[in-house]
C-alpha cells in the first residue's frame, strides 16, 4: 500500500467560491481568474475545473456512446424497416405504399438527441459555469497534489486570495464576497486548530502545575528548579517519540500535562525534603555540610581545615526517603590518623593526585650524562681500555 501510494498522486480539493447579486460579475469572475490560476507553480496546482463546459462538449462529440437500449432498439427497427421496403421497391414487391421515415445522419442524431438532453440534465452548472443559487453563487474546483493536512494549502490559499483582490470585483458589488471550501483547505485548518489546541493546553497545564508548586513552596528558586527539571524531562520523552513513532496523534497529544504532572512528583518530594531539613536545622549549605561532615568524622571543629564538593548526586530510589549524597575533598590536621581509624570504611579514602603533571623529558645535558653511566656501567664489568691485567 506505501509504495504503491508512494507511486500515484495525491489530488485534494479546494474551491474556491463567490458570491454576487450580478451573474454577469460572476461569469466575468471565473474568466478572469482560471487563467491566472493555471499560470500557479505545479507543486501546489494540477488542474483547474471552471463549468462543465469540457463535459458538455465530449458528450455532445460521443453522444452516440450515451444512447439507451430503448434508441438502440428503435433504430435498429426503423433501419430493418427502411431496408425491407427498400429491398421491396427495387424488386417489384412493395405491397405497402407508405413510406417508412428516410434513414440520414440527421435522424440517427435525433434518436440519440434523448439521451444527450438527459445528460446535459445531469450536469451542473448554468452556461458552461458551475453558477447556482438562481445565479448568486460561482465555484472554481482547484485540483491540486497537495495531501490532505499539507499546511501548503494556506500558501495555496494565500496565492488565490492576492489573485481575487487584483481583480477588484468589490469596485462594481460591494456585496461580492469570496470564499474557500474542499477536503484540502478544512483538513490543513483541522489539523492547525488541533496543534494549536494541543500545545495551549500543554503549556497550560505545565503553568498550572509549577503555579501549584510555588503555591506550596512560596520560593522562586524552588520554582526555576522544578521548571528546569520538568522541561528536561519532557525533551527527553518527545525526543524518544521522535524516534521511536515519529509523531503524536489526536490521542496521545494530550500526554504532555500527564507527563507533567507525574513526572515532578519525585522532584517536589525531593525538594519537600531538602527544604525541610534547612528549615530544621537552620542551617545554610555551607554550615549544613560542615555540621554532616564533622559528624560523619567524628571530628572537632577545629581539625578541620577545609573542604570543598567533588561531585552532587542524590539517592531517589525511596521516594519517602530522598537524600542528597556528596563527595567531598577534605583537609583535616592529621591525615594519617583519621585513615588508620577509618581504613575499613570504603566511603573514606585519601584522594587521588589530582594535580596535573607534564610529561617528562631528557636532562638538559642528555646524552652527554647517558654516556657517563654507560662507560660507568662497562667498568664494573669488563676491563676498561688501557688497563693492566
């Protein structure tokens, strides 16, 4: 079904409608303005139907193609009867002196006369235009390879809407007014009015939910942390959408406030905690973790001569028991001391030599010294030259 869709085009509809009071205007209207529109780039136009004028005339050129089986039988009579009579009067054996009706190219065309009125019954239109409502409403059908839900189509629109106002139909009725319609142009605004829906209420509900948030927090920092927090996550959920569907439907759009909402579950928890703690404590960062970490030390104030964080991390694998973890270089007055007494403690260890350090080169006076030791070095184990045995 793809590839063969892939093969055929796609042909929607647009119409494109006015109305006037003044049939003539309108006739003028659809003259003028078929042209311009077949002059219109083939990506967005393929064709243009202005009247069943085209109809009309191939009905009337095979209008023998459209005759019933009550004119085929009625001519096929009246040819057998003329051929009888005919055939009768050539051979001295005409019994009947009436004359059947003469078999021309104007009779066959008047048998078959029925079924190219009721044809031209059928079709729409008045003239040659597709002009209805006693005379007050004109449409110009627009083919075009646009799909359905192409958001091209109001570039379409928009090319036809500056096409219409050149010709200045308002100058001669100030009533003439014009108008869009087809399975092109309501599907392009369907899907820009879900869209819209979609992302006014997705971002309504992300405002809602941080609204509530500070609300229950009363601080901005908490607020600009959970928002951050909120946006990554939801990055990272529509860009796996991406991928791994391609796009979110009439169904799933919706999913944004949800994804919200359960999403900052944890971190409001996480904040919740972190809060209460420096509330508690009354402590400010710096002061907390100082406080933890000469617990955690067993040390007094005063053998501690710095810290400063390595790396943030939190533990959330318990949502009523959220912790942050920290890791920590420390300076302390006796090192070796504090290592024997934690040395079966894996969370204490001496830090690892973090200072960079160049690659090391050749002595300046290389290879002169090198040489040095190799004479040195042969020495020990041979007799040098020159040397008595």
């Amino acid at each position: 079904m793809r590839r063969v869709s892939g093969r055929l085009s796609s042909m929607s509809l647009l119409a494109v409608t006015a109305e006037s009071k003044d049939p003539a205007l309108l006739k003028r209207f659809v003259d003028e303005l078929v042209p311009k529109l077949r002059a219109l780039p083939p990506d967005l136009l393929a064709s243009v139907e202005d009247g069943p004028r085209e109809a009309q005339k191939f009905f009337e050129q095979n209008k023998h193609l459209y005759a019933g089986l009550d004119e085929l039988k009625e001519l096929h009579d009246k040819i057998l009867s003329r051929y009888d009579w005919e055939v009768a009067r050539a051979t001295d054996a005409l019994l009947d002196d009436e004359e059947p009706q003469p078999i021309t190219a104007q009779t066959v065309r008047g048998t078959f006369q029925k079924s190219l009125d009721r044809a031209k019954a059928a079709t729409p239109g008045d003239g040659g235009y597709y002009i209805g409502e006693d005379g007050h409403l004109a449409v110009i059908l627009i083919r075009t390879p646009l799909r359905a839900m192409d958001q091209r189509a109001f570039e379409l629109e928009a090319h036809v809407e500056r096409l219409i106002e050149s010709g200045h139909y308002r100058n001669t009725d100030p009533q003439f007014k014009h108008g869009f319609t087809g399975n092109l142009v309501t599907s392009a605004e369907e899907y820009r009015d879900i869209t819209r829906d979609l992302t006014e209420v997705g971002i309504a509900g992300g405002i809602l939910v941080l609204l509530v948030v500070y609300l229950f927090f009363f601080r901005v920092r908490a607020l600009l942390a959970l928002g951050f927090s909120v946006a990554l996550g939801l990055v990272w959920t529509l860009a796996f959408t991406v991928l791994t569907i391609g796009y979110l439907n009439t169904a799933t759009g919706f999913l944004i406030s949800v994804i919200i909402g359960n999403g900052i579950n944890a971190m409001v928890i996480y904040m919740a905690r972190f809060l209460e703690a420096r509330r508690d404590q009354g402590l400010s960062m710096p002061e907390a973790l100082k406080t933890a970490l000469l617990k955690r030390l067993k040390l007094p104030a005063a053998d501690l001569r710095d810290f400063r964080i390595f790396k943030r991390a939190h533990d959330a694998r318990n949502k009523q028991a959220i912790f942050y973890i920290y890791t920590l270089d420390v300076t302390v007055a006796d090192e070796a001391a504090l290592l024997a007494r934690f040395a079966r403690d894996p969370d204490v260890r001496p830090a690892p030599d973090m200072v960079y350090k160049f690659v090391a080169h050749a002595p300046s006076d290389f290879p002169s010294a090198l040489q040095t030791r190799l004479e040195w070095v042969l020495e020990l184990f041979f007799d040098a030259p020159g040397r008595a045995q």
